[in-house]
C-alpha cells in the first residue's frame, strides 16, 4: 500500500477524500500482459491502529512497450506502483 496526495472522489453522492492506494496483481500471462487490480481509500490512524476504507476500486491492464519496461526494471513493484498512478492521475508521496 502507498500513501498518495489526498483527491476528492464522488461516491454515491457524497464527496470522499482517499489518501491510500494499494494495487495487486490479478492476472499476468508471463510474457506480454498483466491486469491489476487497485483500490483507493482513506486511511486514518487511531489509538486502535490503522484503519483503511476502501472508497473505489478498479482494474488497469498493462501490455505491449510498458510491460516489457516493468519486466526489465530492477525495482519492479515501485515502477508498477507509478505506472499504475500515473494512468489513475495520482501522485504517491
């Protein structure tokens, strides 16, 4: 999970602010293309812990030039972590 610059969603007519991201894997064929999964939520700390609620969620499919450039990067989870907020227009702080 990564903490990202707080945004505004609309959600169910309500407006929500999601400082939380968290992405995973759902599918990747090991040779040219991968779906994501991710999910963005408010995450507030308490006396009890952390506690995440996950606003909204989505998938994302990555293939062709980008997905040979994740294979090939050497820390490939936080190139994922970015690619995937830059196609969501989210910046990870």
């Amino acid at each position: 999970m990564a903490q990202i610059q707080p945004i505004t969603l609309w959600i169910q007519g309500q407006t929500k602010t999601a400082n939380a991201f968290d992405l995973s894997i759902v599918n990747d064929d090991l040779s040219t293309r991968a779906v994501l999964y991710y999910r963005l939520g408010t995450q507030t700390e308490s006396a009890e812990g952390t506690q995440t609620v996950w606003l909204q969620d989505g998938n994302l499919t990555i293939d062709g030039e980008d997905y040979q450039t994740w294979d090939a990067y050497a820390d490939a989870n936080e190139w994922i972590y970015n690619w995937a907020a830059q196609q969501l227009n989210i910046t990870i702080i």
